[in-house]
C-alpha cells in the first residue's frame, strides 16, 4: 500500500511539471520584434510607441531579451516578481542579450536612451 502512495505520488507530481517555454523579444530603437529561441523564425514585429513595452511571462517562463539598439544607450527595466516584488534595473543596450531571473512574471522595457554619466 505504501509503495502505490508513493506511485500514485510521483504520477501527480509528474502530470503537473510544465515545460519551460523561452520567450525571445528583440529591441533595435524603436522597433520590436517576438522570434521562436530554437529556429530564429520572427513571430511578430511592431513599434515601441509608449514609454514602456510590456511583456507577459508565466510563472517558470524564461524572457531572452536582445537589447541591440548598436549604439552606447541604455533602457530602463523594471521586472515584477510572482510575490509583487518589483526591481527596476538600468541595462545597456548596445548589443546586449538578457535572461529574466526565476519567478518574473512581468518584464517592462523603456525607450532607449543617452547612459547617464
């Protein structure tokens, strides 16, 4: 009986392990665009025409963001955690790929902009 608790266990527990998906968001000035992280292929591109893009993760979600406005700028970031923890961050954009961290849940990327000295 014991043996079939734990089977029974470890079934649930590996029914409800989701896969991690990769979410590729690439930046160059005003221009945005979504690709598939395993073929490069572009789902979607668009306009940055607010003062913050804003980008939607599931918890266990992984953002792959490429900051690639070529020259020495950088964008405000601001990353909101599943427990309502938000962190604001300045990244350089020149070139740059990040990885959101374990547990954000929503990523809001500013316009790009002169590096304060």
């Amino acid at each position: 009986m014991k043996k079939l608790t734990i089977g029974i266990g470890l079934i649930i527990n590996a029914l409800s392990i989701q896969a991690q998906d990769t979410t590729c968001i690439y930046f160059n000035n005003i221009d945005v665009c979504e690709f598939n992280y395993k073929t490069s292929e572009i789902i979607f591109c668009e306009k940055q025409l607010r003062d913050f893009y804003t980008i939607k993760l599931e918890l266990g979600d992984v953002l792959c963001l490429d900051l690639s406005d070529g020259r020495d700028l950088e964008r405000e970031t601001k990353l909101l955690f599943y427990d309502g923890d938000l962190r604001n961050y300045t990244l350089n954009s020149k070139n740059n790929v990040y990885f959101s961290p374990k547990g954000v849940v929503e990523v809001q990327i500013g316009r790009e902009k002169l590096k304060q000295k």
